[in-house]
C-alpha cells in the first residue's frame, strides 16, 4: 500500500504534539530581498500565516504577504482565521493535504498570536510564551478536528480541490497525479 494513504489526521496531531514537547525554537522569516529572488526556490506568499517545521526540527513562522521561498520542510501549516490548511511532506515529496475550514472549527486565537509575537519579538521570553499558545491553540484545533467523524468533517469536493490548488499555484511541479492522490 502507498504510504501517501496511509497518514491520518491523528498521526498528524500525535507527531505536532511531538514536536511540542521538544521546545519551541522559531525563526520569524523576513522578505525576500531583491537580491535573493534569482536563487530563491519558488518564491511566493501567502495571506495568512504560515508555520513550517523544518527538517532540522526547528520552526519557521512566516507573517502574511512576506515573500519567501521553499525550504524542505517535514510539513506546512497555513493560517487565517477562515481555515488552516496543512500539508505533510517527505523528502519534498506531498504526503498528505488537510483543509479545516472554519464553518468545522470556529474562531481560533492562532493568528493573532502571532500577530502578536512578530510586534514583540525583541521580548524573548514574551515572544516564546506567545509561539508556545499559537502551537497549542493549533493542537488542540487538530485534536478536534481528527474527533470529528468524516462525514461531519467532509465539504465540497470540488471547493476543497480549489483551495488546495490557490495554495500551491506556484509549485511548477505539481501535477494532475499528485492532486488526484491527494484528494
């Protein structure tokens, strides 16, 4: 069986609440400088937030409209307050795609927590209490969410495929077979 099908939610939320435990070392990403647009990979950005675990265990948190290129990373959380969208990854090769919109999850606190932390990030003991709340308001929506059954979770296919490829348009290598083994 191809490991691609085999990921759930649970495991997610289980390897995130992992990851937790290990201690919450971030880096906040900042532009792109014209100079560094020629060797960044794929460069783009993104209207809410996104969080990525690097492979080297430490986190990226990168503030909306922020150009920035790709990183290998082990997954992707991107975050508004309309939905989350989390992309699992291995060897830059798509695992797994979740969207959680928020007619399923309602309010959550995530992004203007990190809001908060980029105004204070020379605060570092603030700046970490604040990622640490961020993470654990996001645990606890995939927590939440992996309960749900499937068809309580389930939305339009078709509006699901959509936000997935408005999320990833700037992949070149994104395929019609990858979106088809995702969904």
């Amino acid at each position: 069986m191809n490991k691609n099908l085999t990921i759930t939610l649970k495991d997610f939320s289980r390897k995130f609440s992992e990851q937790l435990s290990r201690g919450n070392q971030f880096t906040l990403v900042e532009q792109l400088r014209k100079e560094s647009m020629a060797t960044a990979v794929q460069p783009h950005a993104h209207a809410g937030w996104e969080l990525r675990l690097r492979k080297d265990g430490a986190w990226d948190l990168i503030p909306p409209n922020t150009l920035h290129g790709c990183n290998f990373c082990s997954y992707s959380i991107e975050v508004d307050f309309r939905h989350i969208m989390i992309t699992c990854l291995d060897d830059d090769t798509l695992l797994k795609n979740w969207s959680i919109p928020n007619e399923v999850i309602p309010f959550h606190l995530a992004p203007e927590l990190f809001s908060m932390l980029e105004h204070n990030k020379e605060n570092v003991p603030l700046a970490a209490r604040l990622f640490e709340a961020a993470l654990f308001s996001l645990l606890d929506i995939f927590e939440r969410f992996s309960r749900l059954s499937q068809e309580q979770a389930s939305h339009n296919l078709a509006d699901t495929v959509r936000s997935f490829l408005e999320h990833r348009y700037y992949r070149t290598s994104l395929s019609l077979d990858e979106v088809a083994m995702v969904f």
